[in-house]
C-alpha cells in the first residue's frame, strides 16, 4: 500500500486489492500531507488510465494555491496524467456532502477521490450549535465519513453509472421481474420494467 505514495513510473497491480478500501493519512502541519496525497493521485490516474477512469481531489482552492504540492522527482509537470486529475474545490463540510449526495449520479465512477484537510473543513463552534454538543465537530466528522463511504458503496454495487438504479424481486410463479428506475430531477422515474423466467 505504501508504494502507491510514491513515484515509480510504472502501473502497479495493486489497485484491484485496494479496491474499496478508505486510508487516512494524518500528520502534523506543513510535513508535507499535501504533497503525498497529491502523488497518490497521480499514481492512482496511472492505474486508473486503463479502464479510462478519472481521479477526484477535492480540496479548498485557498490553500492549495497558497501552499502548492511538490512533485516527486521524475514527475514531469507537463504529464498528461494530471488532466486525469479533477481539482474540486469545497469551502465547508456541506459542501463535502452535497458531493457525495449526488456520487450515483456520475457518468463514470472516479477510480479514486482524496479529501485534502478533510478536518479543517469543520468549524469547531458551528459543529458544536449544530450538533448541540461538545463533541460537535467529531460527530459532524464521522457523519460525513459514513456518507462518503456509503455514497461509494451504493454507486458501486446498485448504480449502472447513469444514475439509474435496477431493483429485482423474485416472484413466487418462479418468475423474476426487474425495473429500472433512475432520478432526474430529484424525481424518481421508471424508466424500464421487464418480467423473465427465473433459471
């Protein structure tokens, strides 16, 4: 896993192993977070170039643009590799869920999304009214962790990529029926009902 942090100029076979899998990765200020998330993501482009499949960074545009990551020596800045790189800048943790709320609705599956200072996204006071509690920033931290983790899970085992969803109930005549109902709007659609025998 570590290896995915640094640059080798080759495609590893880890990726169908990680699949899935949530890092964290946390450290004190200025010891160069950025830089190896940065890197992950490069890296994680290369391996996702294959299945023609982007990487999402999401991170707060002030920051990054005040302190820029450093490259690992042999990356070439002109890389094609960095168009695979999708910056989306957020200010807040709303931001963060709005994202992740709308995940089953991409064309195309990110082979991976990095969050860079995932915490500082988090007021410690506006945490604490939301919440009503002391502990209002870990508990709107840990929400928002759940949602980005399911988020991924639902795109990845019940969406087709389109934002259509395909339910299948199995009926007692040993037939199957299967509708597929997609959401546009903020409206759920039926877009396609079919019935078959179930083998």
């Amino acid at each position: 896993m570590v290896e995915r942090f640094f640059f080798s100029g080759k495609i590893t076979d880890s990726a169908g192993e990680d699949a899935g899998n949530l890092m964290l990765l946390s450290g004190p200020p200025s010891c160069g977070k950025t830089s190896l998330l940065f890197q992950f993501a490069f890296n994680a482009a290369m391996e996702g170039k294959s299945g023609n499949r982007d990487v999402v960074f999401i991170c707060t545009r002030r920051r990054l643009e005040s302190k820029p990551p450093f490259l690992s020596q042999g990356v070439d800045p002109s890389s094609e590799m960095f168009q695979r790189i999708q910056m989306k800048y957020v200010e807040d943790d709303e931001a963060i869920k709005k994202y992740f709320a709308a995940f089953h609705l991409h064309h195309k599956f990110p082979f991976a999304v990095i969050i860079d200072d995932f915490g500082d996204f988090f007021d410690e006071r506006t945490c604490q009214e939301r919440y009503n509690s002391g502990r209002g920033r870990d508990l709107a931290m840990v929400r928002t962790l759940a949602l980005c983790s399911s988020a991924i899970l639902h795109a990845k085992f019940y969406c087709d990529g389109s934002g259509s969803f395909l339910v299948t109930n199995s009926i007692n005549s040993g037939r199957r029926r299967t509708a597929k109902y997609s959401i546009a709007l903020q409206h759920l659609f039926l877009e396609d009902l079919t019935e078959d025998d179930d083998a």
